[in-house]
C-alpha cells in the first residue's frame, strides 16, 4: 500500500538525556510527543529573524511529455542515401523506410 503522506517524514536523533526529558514531559501533559515536538519548532520560527521560509520551495514540475509525432513526420523523406551506417535489422534510421538503395 503506498504511503499516504504528502512529504518523507523528517527523523532526528536527540541525546538520551534530551529524549528522556521529552518522554517524561509528553507523559506528563498527557500529550503526544509529535504534537509537542512541532508546537515547539513553529514558536522557534515564529521567534527567530534568522529562520528559513515557514515554507519549503516549491518542487520542481516534471517535463510534459513529447506527443507523438503525426503521420506527416513519419513519411518517408524523398533524398535519403540510406548510408550503411543507419540501416539497421533492414531499416534506414533517418528516413523510417527499409532496405538499401
């Protein structure tokens, strides 16, 4: 099942000390740690001039795909030398037709 979340989860390892402090408080207040974890990092953006954007840049659009070409560009093209180079399993590359002239 694939994963419903908009963005990866960000994941930190805190010292034992700082990790057992948050787990004793979350107890505590009787809330979840998540919650108290991302209150806190909100005021500290909220209080701090030297903080990045509250939002994260925009991700970068995909290229659109190439149509297809129409069936004029697929014709045969009139002056192809069908050099031996391009020929290949019997099909000039450059013009689409078969064979060698």
């Amino acid at each position: 099942m694939p994963n419903q979340h908009r963005y990866r989860p960000i994941s930190i390892r805190l010292p034992e000390a700082s990790r057992l402090w948050l787990l004793a408080f979350a107890e505590r207040t009787e809330q979840p740690l998540n919650q108290i974890l991302t209150e806190a990092v909100t005021d500290w953006l909220n209080t701090n001039d030297d903080a990045p954007p509250a939002l994260p840049p925009a991700p970068a659009k995909k290229r659109p795909r190439k149509a297809a070409p129409v069936a004029a560009e697929l014709a045969p093209q009139d002056g192809c030398p069908h050099p031996n180079g391009r020929v290949h399993k019997g099909m000039c590359g450059a013009c689409g037709t078969g064979g060698l002239t």
